[in-house]
C-alpha cells in the first residue's frame, strides 16, 4: 500500500504563501494522479487541484483564482501545492490523496492525514 504524507502547514498572515509537500511512502507505483483537498469546520472536503501522471492534466477549483499551483516529483514521489495570496477562507485541513485511475477530478484513493492551515488577517 501507498502512505501518503504531508507537510508544510501553519499559521500564515493573510495576503502570504505557504508551500505544501506530501510524499508518497511505501510500494509506490507508476502512473497515478495525485490531488489536494481541503476541509474546512462545517464543511465538505473539496477538491483543491489535482495533477496527472505526467501533469498533461491539471485541474484547479474555482476559489484558487490563479493563487495556487500544483506541482510533482514523481523522482521523488511529491507532490506539491504553492499557495499565494492566502485569505482567511483558505483555512481549513488540507490531505493530499493519490488516484490509481490517473485521472485529476478522481476517483482518489489514498489519502493522507491531513495539514493544518490557518490563515489569519
């Protein structure tokens, strides 16, 4: 099975930038997308952007209006979500999740535990 790990949560001020990373551990394979979600108290988890194999496919919610780019390594198995211009909304836990059918809206299969982000103004 593929562990998925990530990092890189926190306190940030509105207005700044946080970089997540989430490794994949284990028996890891080829040709999976990967994918960031996030959710927030009271509400569902939502896709945040997903990436193909190859990053040939990418896929941003509307919310990230240009702020956030996702990233990967597939070298070192991580992925990565840059995030800029942060608002208090962007607070929520955000998990990386793995999708064996290599496909950026899903399905997802593997998730991660989760990373705080808390964005304050």
């Amino acid at each position: 099975q593929v562990w998925l790990v990530e990092s890189g949560g926190g306190l940030v001020q509105a207005g700044g930038s946080l970089r997540l990373s989430c490794a994949a551990l284990g028996r890891t394979r080829d040709n999976y997308a990967m994918g960031w979600f996030r959710q927030a108290p009271g509400k569902e988890r939502e896709l945040v952007a997903g990436m193909s194999w190859r990053g040939g496919s990418t896929y941003y919610a509307g919310f990230v209006k240009g702020r956030f780019t996702i990233t990967r390594d597939n070298a070192k198995n991580t992925v990565y979500l840059q995030m800029n211009s942060l608002e208090i909304e962007d607070t929520a836990v955000y998990y990386c999740a793995a999708g064996l059918a290599n496909v950026v809206r899903g399905p997802y299969d593997d998730w991660g535990q989760g990373t705080q982000v808390t964005v304050f103004s």
